[in-house]
C-alpha cells in the first residue's frame, strides 16, 4: 500500500506539522528496508551485527553531517522529550558544584522547561511580543547567581520566531555557561547555528519516525548520567531502534536537501496564510513576519474557541493544530502565547509539510472567514 501524500487520505489536508510531521514517503522506504537488513544487535561480533553496526555508524555520520557534529558527539534516544531529559539533567549533574539554577526563555518546549525545574532550579527569561528572547534580561539571568546551563530554542514551534542565536551564546561564552540548543521545531527545516555546547532535535518533526530523538553532547561539555549505565553503543538508557534511527537520518538529509527550495516555497505559502488571517475582524497574527520558520504560523481570534475552529477546519477536511503542540489537550491556554502577551483565545497553529500542496493552503485560506464566522455565530457572539 502506498503511503498518502503528506499523510492525509484522498480529500484531506494535513497541515498540522509544526512538531509532528508526517512520515515521509523514502523514510518508510529506509525503515522497511532496515528491518530486513538491520534488525541484529550492533553490539555482537557476527556478520549480522557488523552490518548492524555499519547500518547504526552511518546513521550517526548522516545526522552528525547536518547538524554540525562530529559522529562521536551524536547519540540517539527514544524521543525529543528523552533526549532534553538527559541533556538538562547531565550538564546539571556534571556541573553541580556551580549550582544547580537553569536559565530558559519563557517561550521554551515544555520537556526543557518541566525538565530543569525537576533536575534543579529554573529561572526564566523574558521575550518579546514577537516571541524573541531579551538579551539584556538573559545577561542578568546568567550572571545574577551560579548557573550551570543555559537553554535556548533556535526557534519557537508554536511561533515560528528565530532566536538571536549568535549573541545568546555569546552572552553565554562571557558568563562561562554551557549553552543548550533546542532544535526541535527547526532541524531539517532551516540550517542550524553551530555555537552550541548540547543540541537536542526530533526527529517526527522533519519527517522521520516520532519515537527518535537526538542528542549531541560536544566533546569539551561536561555531562554526566542520571541512571545505571548500561552495556551498550548508547550514553541514554532506551534508544530507539535501528530501523527507526536509520529512518530519520534518511529523511533528515532527504529535508536538508530540499531547504533551499522548500524553505522558500513554504515561506511565500505562510505569508498568504498570515496576510488571510489578518483580514479576519479581531484577529492577532503572531511571530515574526521574516525572521521565522518557513513552514509555521500561527494566529488567534478573538471570541471565537481554540477547540471549536479545529473541529469545524477538521469536518471540512483540513487537519490544524490548536494552542500549543504540548498543552491542546489540557485546556490551558498556550504558555508561549502567554508569555509573548499575546492573544490566547481561539488560538491556530499550523505547520506546512514538505511538499505541501499549494491548493490545500488556498482551500484553507478559501474557507478561514466563513470557518470562524461560523464558529463566532455558533457561540452567539457573531454580531459583536
């Protein structure tokens, strides 16, 4: 059975891959593949697992390769969220006689920030309302007392907006604080900085497996682990396996390939999405207009529900996120918009996969007005 385009079935659109791309069409190729021919214990000595390891080497130099690593410097979990688990919680252990206070933004992935304030303290850094970090408060947060790790995304997934990456590690490097980079919404989209000490990325969001994560630890960042070591080729207890890991390298320098057009392609797609929602009457189209994501927008509307518009976009075919990727469900509202002092209410997400069809993006443009207006008259509130 062939796999749909972009992941939606005949008459759908999905549209929803800010953090959770669908697979893409040569990484399910790679991981069927795999499980034929990669499937022994790359640990054993015997051909099965001289081919294994093989398999898992060359996995380890493709993602190395386009997220400016060295092989030895990448390990892979068993998700994004593990990955910023080990991250947080190793630098902290490994520095813990500096303290154990973290520095993040505001605006950070939920796994960085629920997992410094559960390795240690966390102090938060302000943003704008562009979703972009203070440099001058970030300064203060990293000299105001001992602190043993930084943490910055390159860019936000719920947002869109690039950080000031170049300066922050600067602000960094001064301070004597290793720096974490998160790449969770950004690799295999855009090219990533290299000024980092630890960088986590996820592998579902560019279109490779969901239960893969990575890891890069370089090799002047003092780390260590937080559980019994295990014998193994991994420094994370619960790795992936190797079908899945060479999946995503697969279809990490598959996406990497294409940045150059699709990147520009999306772009132009998202500015026709922003330009329609700022039409809308009390709307607030949020994130910066250039300096962002090619593939993710966002925006809200004011008296109009979050969950209301994603069922009514949803029965007309069109698979949109709602509030942020990490707290739709539980019915708060989207810490990075609250944060930002944006509005909250009725909130939009949506992330273009690659090869995203240009007349999926005009159908939704097409029926954003009458979606909301729908959903406004709906709550009786269509005449305000």
């Amino acid at each position: 059975m062939s796999q749909p385009r972009n992941g939606a079935p005949p008459g759908r659109s999905y549209l929803d891959a800010a953090t959770f791309a669908p697979l893409l069409p040569i990484a399910r190729e790679a991981l069927l593949a795999a499980l034929d021919d990669g499937w022994a214990d790359p640990r054993r000595l015997h051909q099965e697992g001289r081919r294994a390891r093989l398999l898992l080497d060359q996995a380890r130099e493709a993602v190395a390769a386009a997220v400016g690593a060295r092989p030895e410097e990448v390990t892979f979990t068993a998700t994004h969220t593990r990955a910023v688990q080990a991250a947080v919680a190793g630098v902290l252990k490994a520095r813990r006689r500096v303290g154990g206070a973290a520095v993040a933004s505001a605006v950070e992935h939920s796994a960085v920030l629920n997992a410094a304030r559960h390795a240690g303290d966390l102090r938060t850094v302000r943003v704008d309302r562009l979703g972009r970090v203070d440099l001058d408060h970030l300064v203060a947060a990293v000299t105001a007392a001992p602190t043993a790790l930084a943490c910055l995304q390159v860019a936000n997934g719920e947002v869109g907006t690039r950080q000031p990456v170049a300066a922050a590690a600067d602000v960094c490097r001064a301070a004597g604080v290793p720096l974490l980079l998160d790449a969770g919404a950004s690799a295999g989209h855009v090219r990533l900085p290299d000024t980092w000490d630890a960088l986590t990325c996820d592998a579902g969001a560019w279109g490779g497996p969901a239960e893969v994560g990575v890891l890069c630890l370089r090799a002047s960042t003092r780390w260590l682990p937080t559980e019994p070591e295990q014998d193994g080729v991994e420094i994370v207890a619960g790795s992936p396996g190797l079908p899945a890991v060479l999946a995503a390298a697969v279809a990490l320098e598959y996406a990497g390939a294409r940045q150059a057009t699709e990147g520009p392609r999306r772009a132009q797609l998202v500015d026709r999405i922003r330009r329609a929602a700022r039409r809308l009457p009390d709307s607030e189209v949020v994130g910066d207009d250039g300096d962002r994501l090619p593939h993710v927008v966002t925006f809200s509307c004011l008296y109009a529900d979050g969950e209301a518009l994603l069922d009514a976009f949803d029965r007309r075919g069109f698979a949109v996120g709602s509030g942020s990727a990490c707290t739709a469900t539980t019915l708060r509202p989207s810490h990075v918009l609250a944060a930002m002092g944006v509005l909250t209410h009725g909130n939009i997400r949506l992330g273009l996969p690659l090869g995203v069809r240009e007349e999926s993006v005009e159908a939704f443009i097409a029926a954003l007005p009458e979606v909301v207006a729908g959903v406004r008259d709906q709550l009786g509130v269509g005449d305000l």
